[in-house]
C-alpha cells in the first residue's frame, strides 16, 4: 500500500498566503462599502473639493492591494535555490 503524500511546507504557504489574500479581499469589500456610505453621507467624493479622503477609502485601497499581493504570492510556484550545497565527502582512513 502506498502512502499519502504529504504536502510540503511551500504548498502550505500558499495555501496560507492565498486565504490571507481572500480575507484581505473580504475586508477591502466592506472598508468599500463604509466609504462609499460615507460618501453619500457627505454628498461628495472624498478627496474631490474640500473633503480629504476618509480612512474607509485608504483601508480599502490597502487592504485591495495586500490581498493582490498575497494572490500573486500564491499563485508563484516555489522557488529553486540560487545557491546549491557541495556534495557531501566521506573521508576513508587509509
């Protein structure tokens, strides 16, 4: 009988990284949300006119582009070594 593969740790990386992608995605929607009831509640865009931009906009543009990262850090493959070790020597006693 053959034993079940184990993931190896890269693969449980990106797996991590990409529900850490979905969650930041999942926040970036609502923090969307908030600003844009914020801007209705203001009757303007923020940052337009007088109005500085809002802290729901600036949690939602970065919580957007830290779960593009983790997405694009997920979908790389692993990555190959750019130093490899010298091949290990055994020593015979003569």
């Amino acid at each position: 009988m053959r034993r079940p593969a184990v993931p190896r740790e890269d693969q449980f990386l990106r797996l991590g990284s990409f529900a850490v992608g979905v969650l930041l995605m999942a926040s970036a929607w609502l923090a969307g949300d908030l600003a844009r009831a914020h801007m209705a509640a203001i009757g303007s865009i923020c940052g337009a006119g007088p109005d500085p931009h809002c802290g729901w906009c600036f949690g939602a543009a970065r919580r957007g582009r830290g779960g593009l990262v983790d997405f694009t850090g997920a979908r790389r493959g692993p990555r190959s070594a750019t130093v490899q070790a010298a091949p290990h020597r055994t020593f015979d006693r003569v």
